[in-house]
C-alpha cells in the first residue's frame, strides 16, 4: 500500500472541530488466528455512562426506522438472530454486535465529518437514524459482500439522540469471518464504503487519511535495536520496548489508529481464535482511558471525562461475545446460539454490569491457606 505524510492544514482543521464538539475515543481492531478464526474487539469511551446492557433479537424480530420528520422510516424482519450492547435504553440501536452468520459490526464516534442524507420522501421510506445501522446491517446481511451489495437500500438520516441531545456522527466498522473488512461513512449524503485492510478503526478523521498517516511511522520496529558506537562512546539501548521508539502514546484517534496498526502488525500468530481473544483484551488494555487523562474542550459539558465504559471481544468463528465493564473488570461471555435459543420468539436483555466510573465489583476473594 502507497501512504503519504499527513497534512499539516488537515489537522489543524481536526484540532478546529474536535474543540467544538465533545470527546468520544472508541478504538477497534481484529485478529486473525492460524486456524482461521477472528477475533474482533473494541472500547467504549463516552463523558456519561450509557447503562448499556446485551440486546438479543431472535431471527423474524420487526424494526421501523426512526427520522427527523415524524414520520416512520424503513420497516423491515430481521433475516439473522443478533445480539449486541444497547445505546442506552434504546434496545434497537446498538453500539456494536454479532449475528448468528458471524459477522460483526460497530458504531464510532466520527466528530465533525459525518454528512448525512437530507431527509426527502424518498430517502424517508428507506430511512433509518444513525444509532440503527448496526442493527439493520446484523438483521440483513451475512457477510461483508453482502454489506456492499445492499448498502444502498438504506439510508442514514440526521436524527437527535435524546440522551446527549444532538445528532450523533457516526461511521461504520464491518468484519466477517472470513477476516474481509470495510468501514463505511457517511459523506455527502451517501454511505461510502472503503476497504480496511488495516481492521482498524477510531475516530476522526476520514479513513482513507488514517491509511495515509501510516506512511509517517515506516520506520517504527518491534525489533530490539542494535548498539551503536559514536567515536569512543558505546551507546545501547537501555532495556525492553526501545524497538517501539516513536510509536504515538496518547489517545488522540490518529494515534490510537497507529498504536492498534502497530499491534496487530507485530502480534504473535495465534493458534486459535480462543487465544486471539485474550490477545484482543490485552491489546485494548493499552486504549483504556484512565478517568482524568482525556479532558473534554472548554465549554463541552460532560458528566465525566472520557472513560472506558465497557471492552468487548467477539470470536467470530464461536460465535461468542465476551466483554468487561469499568466496574466490573472479570471478563464474562455469551455464546449467541444459546442466547438465542433462551430468547425463542422475543427479545431478550442480559445485564452487562456496572458502567458508571463511581461503581466496582470486586474479584472473588480467595482465602490464603
């Protein structure tokens, strides 16, 4: 792949928006293990607790799309059975989730450059709101192919999210078993979609500049660098971790675009997609926002500042959605067929554990002998 330096203009106009606009610092990316499974895992940063809590909609399950008009959007039957964490208590728009094809899908946050369709009485008819796309695209598509294929029956539509009072910007991460990728904005009124050979994806900017601002960091290594000699003087490195000398620490999107790249880039080969799990959770450790370190701009109000909400892991090949939450750090799971099975013909909610950044669940205390 050709990548070129970044634009220095370009982010001074990112640095111009993201101060009128509150902080959302999601992070995702996916593992492909040697047995051909694929693990897909992301962050949930938000400046308030959501109190999502595990959405399972069986296969038949009714939607109606929400627009800005009034009036009802696209209705449609889900052909798959689903399950992911909710917006809130908005059990129809999901953050992220898993269908019983295995495909996988998720929402991040896309500050300042999502530009989504005016609504018309044509577009209204196949109208849906921004936190339903992940939703619609579980309910009716198995694969990425099929994504691409049918991308054009819907429409997203700039509706308010009561919860946080504005229309939220959004763009789209997609992957399926098979490790195809895409991301798809909204740009112009229209749904783009882009290749993600990466399989990754943060915030703001577009993705193809994500893509270009790798070319910056060609030189950064895993490799434990050599020793050199300058004049009489030896000079070494002083211990572990000095091959990844200029990798970006912070947490702004473009660096954790670069930081998860260079993970995935360098990971051990994985066995199975068990252990692409756990390698999945130890990598997003590394995006876990420490209450505190990520304030909002000046005149943003936010309940708190950025913080990790909940992380999700989802092997892909299983068919099984693994997660941990702020107050509650055991890694728990749900295998989709069985939830589906419990559910039978309705909707059924699985609590995912304490949220808000003022609540922990202690471990199991185990008592020394």
């Amino acid at each position: 792949m050709n990548f070129r330096k970044p634009l220095p203009a370009l982010l001074a106009l990112v640095s111009l928006i993201s101060a009128n606009t509150p902080v959302r610092a999601c992070t995702g990316g996916a593992l492909i293990a040697k047995d051909g499974g694929v693990a897909v895992g992301r962050t949930l940063e938000f400046g308030q607790p959501l109190d999502s809590v595990l959405a399972v909609w069986p296969a038949g399950s009714e939607f109606t799309g929400i627009t800005s008009t009034g009036a009802n959007g696209l209705k449609w039957k889900s052909k798959y059975g689903l399950l992911g964490p909710t917006v809130a208590t908005f059990h129809d728009q999901l953050f992220d989730g898993i269908n019983d094809q295995g495909l996988n899908a998720g929402i991040f946050y896309f500050p300042g450059f999502a530009q989504y369709a005016e609504p018309t009485p044509e577009n209204t008819a196949k109208g849906i709101s921004p936190g339903q796309i992940v939703t619609w695209i579980l309910s009716n598509c198995a694969n990425v192919a099929e994504v691409k294929e049918k991308i054009n029956d819907v429409a997203m539509l700039p509706v308010v999210l009561s919860v946080i009072g504005i229309v939220p910007d959004l763009h789209v991460k997609v992957q399926d078993p098979t490790g195809a990728c895409i991301t798809l904005e909204p740009r112009g009124g229209k749904l783009v979609v882009y290749d993600n050979p990466a399989r990754v994806l943060t915030n703001a900017p577009e993705f193809p500049w994500h893509l270009t601002n790798l070319n910056t960091y060609l030189t950064v290594t895993a490799d434990y660098p050599e020793g050199k000699k300058v004049g009489d003087l030896k000079l070494a490195p002083f211990g572990m971790g000095a091959g990844a000398f200029g990798l970006p620490g912070d947490f702004s999107p473009p660096a954790r675009f670069v930081r998860m790249a260079f993970f995935l880039q360098n990971a051990e080969p994985q066995e199975s997609s068990g252990q692409a799990v756990a390698t999945m959770f130890h990598f997003l450790n590394n995006f876990d926002i420490p209450p505190g370190s990520a304030l909002p701009p000046a005149g943003v109000s936010e309940t708190y500042p950025d913080y990790t909400s909940w992380t999700i892991v989802a092997d892909l090949a299983k068919n099984q959605y693994h997660w941990k939450t702020f107050g509650n750090q055991n890694v728990r799971m749900v295998d989709l067929a069985q939830a589906l099975k419990a559910a039978g013909d309705k909707k059924v909610t699985v609590e995912m554990g304490p949220q808000d950044r003022g609540t922990f669940t202690p471990s199991t205390i185990i008592e020394a002998k």
